[in-house]
C-alpha cells in the first residue's frame, strides 16, 4: 500500500469503529430508568386474529386494546409462532421454539416441558428482584410439576392445557387443568372473569409491594369452545349474521372489557406511571372448529371463528395471516402514539425487556433490543425472523420470506418466495422469478433449521 494513502484508509478505519461503536451504544443504552422501577404486564390473547381487533378495522368491539392502540404504538409488523406453545416458548426463552423441540401445541398427554438448562425471562427478572406472576394459560408443561412455578413464576393461576372447558376447565379429553401455584384446584365461573379477578387481587392486596413486577396475563379467548353469556352476545345479532362469528365477537368483547378492568386497576393504584404493557396474540385466527369427539361431544362446531383478513391463511400455517398478529407497546407518558412497522417477533421481547432494566441477557437468546425502533419507528429493525410450524417453516430477511414445505414420503420439498412489502397478501409466488434471491433465501432458511433440536429436524430428500 502507498504511505499516501494511508492516512485516508485509517480515516475510514475510524470512521467505521466510531459507526460501530456508536451502534453498540444505541443497543446497549436503553435501560430506563424510574423511581419506582419498570413494571411489565404482558396480555396474550389466544388465536385472536388480525381483523379481530377494532383498531385493525374489525366489526368487533374492542374499546380497551383499541385505546392501547391509539395511545400506543401499533407494532404492525410484529411475528408470533404460528400455533400457541411455540409461542410461549419464544417469548419465556427469547428464541425460536424449534430450538428446544417445540414445533406444536403441547397437548394429549404429553410430558414436553421448557429445559431447566435455559434461564427464562422470568428467571432472569429475579436476578433483579422482580416478583413474577401468571394468570391464564401456560401450555408449557401439563402436569402441575412443570407449572410456571418450576421456571421463575412466584405466583400462578390459571389453566396448564391448550384448550379448556370455560365453566368446568378441563381440557378436551377430560383431564383436570385449573389449578392455583402448586396444586389442582376446582372453582366455578367463566375463565375470562376467574383469571381476571385474580390478577387484580394480586396487583392489589397479594404482591411484595416492595419489588417491580413481570405479569403474564393470558386470557384463553376467543380461542374454543365459546361459551359466551348473552349480555356479550347482544351488540352483534344486528351486524353478524353467522351465530359461530357472533360467539367468537361476544369471546372477545368479554376478553377487551377484563383488559379494561386490570388497565384500571393499574391506573387506580398509579402503577400505570411505571408499567409497560405489550399486548399481543399468541397466533393469527383459526377458521373453524369441529370438535367431534372432544369433551364428549358436548359442543356443536363452528364454521366460523376468526379472521385474518387481508392476511393469508389461518393458524398453524407460515403465511402472514398465521404469524403476523396484532401487538401493541403502551407506555403512559414514555411512548407516543405511533404507527410501527419495523419488523419484530415475540422472541424479541425478552431481550427488550431485559436491556430495559440493565440485566444480562442470557448467552442463547437469539431475539433483539427493538426497544429503539419501538420508541422512535424510525430505527429501523434488520433482523431475520425465522419461524418453524409442525406444517411449513419459514424465513423473512425483508422484505422477502421464503416458506419451505417439507414431505415424509421423501418428495422434493417445495418454497414459496414473497415480497411482504409489496404484496402483503402473499398473492405472488417469486420464486421462478428471483432466483438469485431465492437461492439466498434458501441458504439463510437452511442455516436456521441447522440449529433446530434435532428430534425435530426429518432429513431432506
């Protein structure tokens, strides 16, 4: 190299280390800092889908989740898993599911559990003195021993299985799922309003007021069986035709006003000045549901429940309408109301929260600091969103996402190409047109299912 040019090289040296310095420092400096501490309350809503909010422009009344929307910022770009285990597993564990064999709603009889080698988000909390508490649906562990008690949780309530009875709270087959921290239990009500109750007796007269708090609020609606009352049924016999859709609006219209209820509570105690609240849904909605032998042929089907419209597909598959779901950040007096469309997934969430109150994220967590993009939309987020289904997996570097199907007869496996910028609706298969970019699509898809717990991973022909 000529001396001439030297001074000029080690100037782009240190322009670089100065960027990227400077970068770190964005990721790093996001702690906040409150003189009550962070509190953070997350809301799950099961199977709820995109158009089943009123903010996303549904026929269903969602007053409560519409106001976190409008004073909010409305993650509009925000990835779950496309069924409900693997959803949980994401968001306590800041990885995709796959990496520990969770491909699938746990469920039958199952013994699937988290694995104590991993520190969850709860578990890191404590390590701040958090108090952490869950109220609603674990789907992590069926048996009581594997209860979110065993992975950092202080206190529980709620229901360990996917679906439940809502008055009688068994799961499908029978089993017994209601119980409270570390035994069954047997009460009478409807979910939404047991698990609704509980959560603001122990917001108000059961937690150590003395440390922050991390909630885990996940309501089992609207998912099924629907066993609404007759006073949530009432708004919509003049604007939805289709009794199964009129239960599935009452489902969560009865979820949005127990929001409302806790969201109150938060406010009446002024924990609301120093609590953040994501609400999320664990998966986009399921088009219909015909029980045949399940609770004993107690409940007629339903031929229609949610809806992801203008998204493709429903639950269980890898398109938008499955794994892009509502999300919202709400932050009183710390976030602006704001459209954000960066990209995001629910593995993201663990490591946001856990920058935001200084604490070391664990080494496996694959998720990322969004805490920037969600304050300012401008930042923009540039991470791959890889998400593995028991159907399809999938790849999104934006604005492309591959969909890989694979086949245990041994037959080739078969790739989508989309362009989620330009065509949301995934209407256009690309990938006999881009090809270079499909190739690297493939290559990047194969190197994320190459970390997926083996006991997952079937050869491909």
């Amino acid at each position: 190299m000529s001396i001439r040019f030297l001074p000029f090289t080690l100037l782009c040296f240190l322009l670089l280390l100065f960027s990227a310095c400077k970068n770190h420092s964005v990721e790093k400096q996001t702690e906040i800092h409150l003189d009550k501490g962070l509190n953070v309350l997350v809301i799950i809503a099961d199977d709820a889908g995109w158009n089943d909010v009123g903010y996303n422009g549904s026929e269903i009344k969602t007053p409560n989740i519409d106001s976190l929307a409008n004073h909010g910022v409305k993650l509009n770009r925000f990835y779950a898993n496309p069924t409900c285990s693997p959803s949980r597993v994401s968001l306590l564990t800041g990885m995709p599911s796959s990496r520990i064999g969770v491909v699938a709603p746990i469920s039958g009889k199952s013994n699937k559990t988290l694995p104590d080698s991993i520190t969850t988000l709860p578990q890191a909390l404590k390590r701040k003195n958090y108090q952490n508490a869950l109220f609603g649906k674990w789907h992590l562990g069926l048996d009581i021993s594997n209860g979110p008690n065993a992975f950092g949780f202080d206190y529980s309530y709620g229901f360990l299985h996917g679906q439940i009875d809502q008055y009688t709270h068994r799961y499908k087959n029978g089993d017994a799922s209601w119980y409270r921290n570390d035994k069954m239990i047997e009460e009478d009500g409807h979910t939404t309003d047991l698990v609704t109750k509980e959560a603001i007796q122990w917001l108000i007269k059961k937690r150590d007021t003395t440390k922050n708090f991390y909630v885990q609020l996940a309501y089992s609606a609207p998912h099924f069986p629907l066993q609404e009352e007759e006073k949530w049924k009432v708004p919509y016999y003049k604007t939805i035709k289709d009794s199964s859709r009129v239960d599935f609006a009452a489902a969560m219209t009865h979820m949005d006003d127990a929001i409302g209820k806790v969201l109150e509570t938060l406010k009446a105690h002024h924990l609301d000045e120093n609590t953040l609240v994501f609400f999320i849904s664990d998966n986009g909605a399921m088009e219909n549901w015909y029980p045949t032998y399940q609770y004993d042929g107690k409940f007629k089907g339903n031929d229609v429940l949610g809806s992801n419209f203008p998204l493709r597909d429903w639950k269980t598959s890898n398109y938008e309408g499955a794994i892009r779901v509502p999300a919202i950040a709400y932050f009183r007096g710390k976030l602006q109301a704001e459209e954000n469309s960066n990209y995001m997934a629910v593995s993201d969430v663990m490591p946001t929260v856990l920058n935001l109150i200084g604490e070391d994220i664990p080494q496996y967590v694959e998720g990322v600091n969004v805490w920037p993009s969600i304050e300012n939309s401008k930042i923009e987020t540039n991470h791959d969103i890889y998400v593995r289904g028991h159907i399809q997996e999938s790849l999104i570097h934006k604005p492309w996402k591959i969909i890989r199907n694979r086949h245990k007869d041994g037959s080739p496996a078969l790739y989508q190409l989309y362009n989620i910028e330009s065509d949301p609706e995934e209407k256009n298969n690309l990938i006999d047109e881009q090809t270079e970019i499909a190739e690297n699509m493939k290559v990047r898809l194969q190197n994320q299912f190459k970390k997926d717990d083996k006991t997952v991973n079937v050869e491909l022909k």
